[in-house]
C-alpha cells in the first residue's frame, strides 16, 4: 500500500526559507570580502533581510489557523505577532550594535549571519505544531547564540561565558529531549494536536509518564527562558559576552521560547492545566523573588539588568499559570514591552560602553549633569522597568495581575507587586547615580550619537510613553493573536 505524503504549502514558510537562503549567501560573501566595505555590505543585508522577512511575515500571515507538513508547522495569527516581535528583538539590537562592534574590532560578517539563523530558529518555533519542528527550531537558535557568547575570542569573560551556556544549554536541551520520549513513549506522537487528543481521552496507566515527561520539558524550557531556580547562567553570561550580544539575547531568544511554551503548553496540553499550573506559579514566585533581591547588591549593570530579566520572567509566568484568556492575552502585550524596555536600556549601555568603562553602575554617575537627554532616556527605561505609571512597564504589570486575580490566584498577585516594588530599588538606584552624583572627573559623555543609535533610542522611547498612555491597540492585537487557541 503507498505511503500517502502529507500536504505541502511552503508559501507557509516563505520569510523562513527567504532569512535561510538569505543567510548563506551573506556567508559566503562573508568568505569572499573580508575588508571593511564587504563586512558593512554584509551588515547590512542582515537587516535588509529581516526587514523584507517582516514584510513577507505581513503579507503571506494566515489569520485562521492553516498547517503544513502534516501539521508540523503552522501559520496563525499568534505565529504573526510573536515572529513579528522576533523581528523587531532582532533588528533593533544588530541597528545600534554596529558602532560598537567596530570600536571592540569585532564587527564581522560572522556575527550578523550568527544573529541571522539565530532568528531564524526562533520563527521556527514560534510555528512549531510538533517538537521535532520545535527542537530543529531551538537547536539552531541555541547553537548561534553559544558561538555570539563567545565571539570575542581573546577576551577570558566572553569565552568563559559562551562556554558555560553551552555546557548549561545543553543539558536542559538534554533534559528537554527526555521529556519529550516520555510524551512520545505514552502517546506515540510528536504532534501537539494529536498529543491534546491523547491527554484528553482516559491516560490509563500512561498518566504519571505523561505528568513526568510534561515536567522536564518545562524544566528544559526554564533553563531557556532563565527562570528560578534554572537561572544559574543568566549573570555569568550576560555579564561575560560582548553587550552587543547580551542586548540581542535578552529579549529575541526569550520571546521565541515563550512562543514555543505557548504551543505546548495550549495546544498539547491545555486539558493538562491543573498540573503545569502549580508548577509556573512556584517558577513564578521564585523568578519575581530571585530577581527582585539578588539584583540589589549588584554593582554591574548588565549583571543587574540579568536579573532584572529573571524578575520579568517570573511576571510573565505568573500570566501564564493563570489559564485565562486575560492572562494569554497580558503575557502577550508583556512581551512586546519588555523587548522596547530592555533594547532601550541596552542602546543606552552600548553608547556609553568605551575603553573598558560603562559597565559599571557608577559609571554613570553625573550623566544627567552632561547629557541631560540621554540620563532623561535612561531614567524613563528604568522607571518603565519598575511598572511605575503611565509608561509601558506598567501597564504590563497591572494586566498580569489583573489575571491573577480575576482567577483568584489573589496571593500570587500580593506577592509579585510585592517584589515589584522591592525590584523598584535598585532602578531607581540607577536613576540617583545619574541625578544626584557628580560626574567623575575623568568621564565627559562626550560621544557621537550615530543615526541608527538616536532612531532606536527615539522609537523604543515614544513607544514606551505611548503605549503606557494609549494601551488599546497593542491590546486589540494580542486579543486577535490569541484567537487562534480558541
């Protein structure tokens, strides 16, 4: 009897197979023009590709749910809004990042075809209607992220720390896999839908495999996202790598996660939710805890910033454990302004990075008496950081917890404004440096702002006020993206 091929639509995948063909040939011209005219050509391919990979996102999107592949890959209006938020999380770090990496001489065509593929795995997740695709998707995110962690190469800290997330990313990778041969093994399928079927018919004998596989792949995805207590390499790597790539991996690669913790979370185990529901609120609380305290006695900003990030993964989880369409929909627009919070901050921090100093939160003491304009940019980051009203941050928070507590969780709300404001401390601390400090004597702020640096720094500004103030479109949009688990 023939063996009947599924069904294949790959105008589904046309921005994924555009960014792939796209990035070869940005290599191989990375091998063919190693002088500086051939490294901006490359540079800014990368973000002609990304630009024209939006565009095709935009016009070939499917609003109703369609698949491919047999079901292993899927275009849908959630696909849209997280592969466009994928974009921008990478567009804008690779536009401020150029100045830079020429000031640290590591501005290669190898790191912009890096970050390339490294989108591209995550588009690939965020489209996942399977994990295998899922795994293929996070294996070729992940790989490109370990070799940028290291990209410095005479440099001990950005070596030590490409290394350690490569040790630690691939045991949770490992981990990740065994949960998935559990699921496999109990159901004998990869495919989410198929995978929801099973879950939800009688498990018989194959509940607590199921439960156990179920488990470890949150554990897998806890590592990805640095979430309490699988946090360990956050600091080290954020501190260690070249802030260009500590701007793109604090926002890109946990917007693709998140969007694949969505696909298996709602469409292979939805009828699961009283199980991995207490396991996110315990991640959750311990995320918003570690973040909250451990930030307060860091001196580093980027190592502050590291668990800042586990502190705002700890708010989206708690989104998350909800199980309602408000708390979908919140982590949703969460999402969208974590990523303009933190490559704002970011943008700031790479301006201010030369000759080994910036790094430091003392380093930017007295800003304010210098470049009023950039200490005004700054302070408005980290107060939207903080979920102080009316910017962006908070209006993230108040959705959040306003899930929670329409849900009844009323405790875990208490705990994460607690925390939140426990968090406000050390923003604020940032903002007294910059305000109430003298400047040190031998620091003059005086650099050149490049265009893409003032575009990213201006965008990423008005979006925060203006989201804050008018929130109803970027609310419509998630309300519409989430459609497509109902």
């Amino acid at each position: 009897m023939p063996v009947q091929l599924p069904d294949i639509n790959l105008t589904l995948l046309l921005p994924e197979i555009f960014i792939a063909l796209a990035g070869m040939a940005l290599l191989l011209l990375t091998a063919w023009r190693e002088d500086q005219e051939g490294r901006e050509l490359v540079a800014n391919g990368t973000i002609g590709t990304i630009v024209v990979a939006m565009g095709l996102l935009w016009f070939t999107a499917h609003t109703t749910r369609t698949t491919t592949f047999g079901g292993m890959f899927t275009s849908d209006s959630f696909a849209l809004y997280m592969k466009m938020l994928m974009c921008t999380a990478a567009l804008l770090p690779l536009l401020v990042s150029r100045d830079y990496l020429k000031r640290n001489e590591i501005f290669k065509g190898e790191y912009q075809v890096l970050s390339l593929f490294a989108l591209l795995g995550g588009l690939i997740m965020a489209s996942s209607g399977d994990f295998l695709t899922l795994y293929l998707g996070l294996e070729l995110m992940s790989l490109s992220i370990y070799v940028l962690a290291a990209f410095r190469r005479d440099d001990k800290r950005s070596s030590e720390a490409g290394l350690k997330y490569f040790v630690l990313g691939s045991l949770a990778s490992g981990i990740l896999l065994y949960g998935i041969t559990l699921i496999y093994g109990a159901s004998g399928t990869t495919t989410f839908t198929d995978i929801h079927a099973y879950v939800s018919g009688d498990l018989h004998h194959h509940g607590a495999i199921v439960n156990l596989g179920m488990i470890l792949i949150l554990i897998g995805f806890s590592f990805k996202i640095a979430a309490a207590p699988f946090h360990m390499w956050a600091p080290d790597v954020y501190e260690g790598a070249p802030t260009s790539v500590t701007a793109f991996m604090a926002v890109m690669p946990k917007i693709a996660a998140f969007a694949a913790l969505y696909r298996v979370l709602l469409e292979a185990f939805g009828p699961l939710h009283a199980e991995w529901s207490p396991v996110l609120q315990f991640l959750a609380v311990l995320s918003v805890a570690v973040g909250a305290l451990a930030a307060i006695a860091q001196t580093n900003i980027k190592r502050m910033l590291a668990y800042s990030s586990i502190g705002h993964v700890g708010y989206v989880l708690i989104g998350l454990s909800v199980g309602s369409d408000l708390g979908y929909q919140a982590v949703l627009v969460y999402l969208a302004v974590y990523i303009f919070m933190n490559v704002g901050a970011f943008t700031l921090i790479l301006l201010l990075n030369r000759d080994g100093v910036g790094d430091e939160i003392s380093d930017y003491q007295g800003l304010a008496h210098k470049r009023p304009l950039l200490a005004f940019l700054m302070a408005l980051f980290m107060f939207s950081m903080a979920g102080i009203p009316p910017l962006a941050g908070f209006i993230g928070k108040l959705y959040v917890f306003m899930a929670a507590v329409q849900a009844g969780m009323i405790k875990l709300a208490i705990v994460g404004i607690l925390f939140s404001a426990v968090g406000a401390f050390y923003y604020l601390r940032v903002v007294k440096r910059m305000y109430f400090d003298q400047p040190q004597s031998d620091r003059d702020f005086e650099m050149e702002v490049s265009i893409p640096n003032r575009l990213v720094m201006g965008v990423t500004g008005l979006f925060v006020v203006i989201v804050g103030i008018f929130p109803e479109q970027i609310l419509t949009w998630a309300k519409i993206s989430m459609s497509s688990f109902q």
